[in-house]
C-alpha cells in the first residue's frame, strides 16, 4: 500500500529533477527515500527525502553521512547532505553534519528550502488516491527521463565524443600547426615556431609574457602534434566531467605557464615547444581525484596509474626533452587539482595549498629575475632580428620596434642603427 508521504517524495523528486538538473541516485537500503544527486549544484549537490520520521536521521546519521560521502565523491562535489522528511515534525536544534529540513503542505521547519528551490513546498499537492497518484507521477517521471535520454543519444550519436574544451585546444594547436608550415616566412623551423607563440627566453623577458601560454599551442613536429592531442582528448573525455570545463581549461592553462616559468627560472636560453607541461599538469590533478575518491585502492587502477606515471618518467630522459616544464607543469597541477576539488572537509588543505602556491610563485619570480641574464655565447641576434622583421613586415611595426629596443637592453648592445 503506497502512502501519502511516499507519494509527496515522489512529488518533490519530480520538481527537482525537471527544474533543477538533478538525477536518481540508486539506494537499495531502504525504499522509504530517495536520493538524488547534481554534480553542479552549487549548494547541496546530494539531497535525501524520506518519509521516515526526523527522529530517524539522527539514529541513522552514520549510514546517511557514509551514502552521502559516496556519490559526493562519485560527482566530485562533496558538502552536507540535505536530508528533507515528509511530515508534521519539527527541527528543533541544528545538526552540525546534516542540513535538515521538515516540510508538509501546512508547515516548514528547520532549513529555509525556498531560499535555494523557490517553490518547492508548493509541489505537495492535494490528491485523493495515493495509489493512483504514485502510478501517474512515475509515469511522468518515466516519460521525462525517457524523453532525456533520447534527446541524449541522438546529440551523442551526432557527436560520439564531446570533451569540447580539449577539442577547442587542439583545434588551435591544428591551426598553428598548419600557418608554421604554410607560411612564407622563410626562416628555419624553430624560427617559425617563435614566430607564432612559442617559448623563447629572449623575447619573454623582453616584454612576450604571453608565449609562457601559447608555447602549450605550438608544434613542429606531426608526431608531436598527433601524441599531444590524443593525450588532450583522452584526459578531456573525463576530467571535463570531472572539474568542470572551466576549471579543466584553468588547470591546462596554468600548468603550461608554470612549466614555462621553471624554464625562465633554470634554463640560460632556449625554445620550447609543445602542450606536455599542461598534460602533465592534468595528470597531476587527476591523480589528486583518484586518491580523494579512494579509486587508488582498486589494484586494476594502481597498476594502471603506475604504468602512466612510470612512462611519463621514462620520456623526461628522452633527448630534447624540456624536463623541467614537465616537472612546473606537474606541481602546478597538483595544486590546481587540489583547489579544484569541490569538498567541504578540503577547506583547510585547499587554504594551505593557496599559501604554498603563493610561496611558490615568489620563489619563481625571484629565481626568473636572478636568471634572467642571457650569456652571450648564447645570444641569437641574427635571428632574432629576422622575426623581427617578419612581424615588421606583418604589420606589427610598434610592437616590433619596441622588442628591439628591449632586447638591445637584454643584451647590453646598442640597435638603434638595425633598421627593420
């Protein structure tokens, strides 16, 4: 026989899964509630409703808190449960690990839902047969879910894969690509990799801050190019999912930089091209995942983790090889991962990891400016001058001139007479 409460959950589900996202958590324990779950919820990713007594969540607050932890970390989003009963009762104190709130058609207790869900009260609405009203309103929840998945399968066959950020990337990595050797600039390869965002000591410190990012765009090499962006595509399929599409690109984007800055930091002068600082740095934040969802205590993904981590080594050996944006970019993924993770117990950790970043960006920065010298058995002014020109004869005559006059000042040699 199917109660009223069980009927004005089913209510409540119905309204937040149609008009706020979320879904059904599967829970085999007990049929008395429901569980749903919302990865991008700002507040209360996991909600609970029950047509138990409020007495029950404080007799079963451990089973509630461990459920709760689960699919926390299943979504990458761990908070407090908001745990709702059906019925008369009265919060009558707070609970320091539950967000509790009582609701009925007459009256509302404990936590201020319509604050967060404006007009969920008014979804327990009257019917005579609960019977009926349960077939009718998991019937509409049928059809909606239904209706869902269709139109998910028929955009996933169109688009079979859609990590859209890592596909955005390595479209612009694609296109630099092609303008490198489809340009008329006649200057060597790695003159065309400056050319078009590459790092290069010289003109980062000459004013080009911007190449500590676009290096991560640029490629020479077809081989290069097809290993990054198999990598890019393959880590996107689920740390999109995982972090967010904003917080993945962060992660990307300040890893490539921070590979970079070791580079400014460590090397005399040098050109380095290519996106394996930021891929480091998306591993890094992805074995931040695996070990704050437990995933590292099954032996499949520990072996497989190993493997990764033990090739990834292996390649900093490899001739060329620029190892210490390998090394930038995995710390400063591991710290983006860190504060990426959306959990509450993670407050203290994630304010700590601010502070080492900060430390660590001080340290970088003094070690740039102590580095920052260019040995002049190492000074390419020859070509220099020619990319120079190239952006001259491109149309960026202010900014190529202004370069010029800001390497003479690295350098220490006068080039008011180089005419470009």
């Amino acid at each position: 026989m199917i109660s009223r409460e069980r009927v004005q959950q089913v209510q409540l589900a119905r309204f937040l899964v149609a008009d706020y996202g979320y879904r059904f958590a599967r829970s085999m324990d007990k049929a008395e509630e429901i569980w749903l779950v919302n990865g991008r919820a700002r507040q209360f990713p996991v909600i609970r409703i029950s047509s138990f007594p409020l007495s029950e969540a404080y007799l079963d607050k451990s089973r509630i808190l461990h459920l709760n932890r689960l699919y926390s970390i299943a979504i990458n989003n761990v908070q407090k449960p908001l745990d709702i009963h059906i019925g008369p009762d009265a919060v009558q104190t707070a609970d320091p690990d539950l967000v509790l709130s009582v609701l009925d058609r007459e009256h509302a207790s404990g936590y201020d839902l319509e604050t967060v869900f404006p007009g969920l009260q008014a979804q327990l609405a009257e019917f005579e047969d609960p019977q009926q009203e349960f077939l009718r309103l998991n019937e509409s929840l049928k059809q909606q879910t239904e209706e869902k998945n269709r139109r998910k399968k028929n955009f996933i066959s169109a688009h079979p894969e859609l990590p859209w950020a890592s596909y955005c990337v390595a479209l612009v990595c694609c296109i630099l690509f092609l303008c490198i050797h489809l340009s008329g600039f006649d200057g060597n390869d790695t003159e065309k990799a400056v050319l078009y965002g590459a790092y290069y000591k010289p003109f980062v410190l000459a004013g080009e801050w911007w190449r500590l990012v676009t290096v991560g765009f640029v490629h020479v090499e077809p081989w290069h190019l097809f290993m990054n962006v198999m990598s890019l595509i393959a880590l996107g399929r689920s740390m999109e999912t995982l972090f967010g599409r904003r917080s993945y690109l962060l992660i990307l984007l300040t890893s490539t930089a921070g590979g970079s800055l070791f580079l400014t930091a460590t090397q005399a002068n040098g050109v380095a091209v290519g996106l394996s600082g930021g891929l480091y740095g998306l591993m890094a934040a992805l074995l931040v995942y695996v070990f704050h969802s437990g995933a590292y205590q099954n032996p499949r993904v520990r072996s497989n983790l190993y493997l990764v981590l033990g090739m990834n080594l292996m390649i900093n050996f490899l001739p060329g090889v620029a190892y210490m944006a390998h090394l930038g970019g995995f710390f400063t993924g591991l710290i983006g991962g860190i504060l990426a993770t959306r959990d509450a117990g993670w407050k203290l950790l994630q304010k700590n990891t601010m502070a080492a970043a900060a430390v660590l960006v001080c340290v970088l920065g003094w070690l740039c400016w102590q580095n920052r010298a260019i040995p002049s058995d190492q000074q390419y002014l020859s070509t220099d001058i020619r990319i120079l020109r190239e952006e001259y004869r491109l149309g960026l005559h202010s900014w190529s001139e202004y370069m010029l006059e800001n390497l003479g000042k690295l350098y220490g040699v006068d080039l008011k007479e180089v005419s470009l």
